[in-house]
C-alpha cells in the first residue's frame, strides 16, 4: 500500500514540535540539517497558508463588491482597482508554485543549494527571499545574460 502524503498542517505540527519556540538558524550549525529543514518547511507553509487567505479575501470582497457601478467615473476606479487586485493575485498564484517547488526540494533534500553551481545558497538569502533557488552572484549573473539578451 502507497504512503499517504502528510497535510500541510500534519507537516506544520511535526516541524512546530521539532522546533524551539525561539529558534533561527545560525551559521554554526550544519547547513540544511534537519533542524533548518523544519524551520524552513514551516515558514514556507505558513508563507503559502497566508497567501491563501489573502486570495480567499479578494474573492469574498469581488463577490460582495456590486458589479456595476451607476456612474461611469466610479465604475471605471472600481474596474481600475479589481485590475490591480487580479494582477497581484496572479502574482501570488505564481510564488504559491514558488513554494511548493521549494518544499519538495526541501523533501528531495536539494532546498538551500544552488541549481546553477550546487552551492549554498545562504541562510540569510533564504530567510529573505525562502523560494530563491540561487546564489546571489548565481542570480546576478542570471540577470545580466537576460539583461544582454532583451538588449539583443
């Protein structure tokens, strides 16, 4: 019989029982261990549980928002701002896919390490930014080939 998958939750409660309440991960620790993998796991869902909640808002309030507004000025502001809010949840729809990427590296034992050169990528890089997926001169020079490229 097939494993089950654990819920993001199940995950949640065994990284929060693996953790301190007050932990971060410290250079002096082994890099990737397990102890950073939970902590990394956790922030990841969390991250992903927030942006949930913040779409499942937008819908509410696009449902809840009447469609037709009587004058034209007010109907155009309110299509201009439905616009935005559509675009940014498109844009957090794409880092949600961010970070399930990062947590089946994080199960595949790859998250932390660059996809270009195998390097660490960094603990303080990936508290920042926890879906990046370089070094930050991995990335820099990522950047100046697209920038040459566009200039083509």
């Amino acid at each position: 019989m097939a494993a089950r998958a654990l819920s993001d939750s199940e995950i949640l409660a065994q990284a929060n029982k693996a953790l301190p309440p007050d932990y971060a991960p410290d250079d002096d620790e082994e890099y990737m261990s397990e102890r950073q993998q939970h902590f990394f796991r956790k922030l990841l869902i969390e991250w992903k549980r927030s942006l949930h909640s913040e779409a499942g808002g937008t819908l509410q309030s696009l449902a809840d928002t009447p469609m037709r507004e009587p004058d034209m000025t007010d109907r155009a502001s309110s299509e201009t701002d439905w616009g935005i809010e559509l675009r940014t949840r498109d844009r957090q729809r794409k880092l949600i896919s961010k970070i399930e990427a990062a947590l089946r590296r994080i199960d595949q034992g790859e998250y932390g390490y660059c996809e270009v050169s195998g390097d660490p990528i960094g603990l303080q890089r990936l508290i920042a930014r926890p879906v990046a997926t370089m070094t930050v001169e991995a990335q820099e020079a990522h950047e100046r080939r697209e920038k040459i490229s566009r200039d083509d």
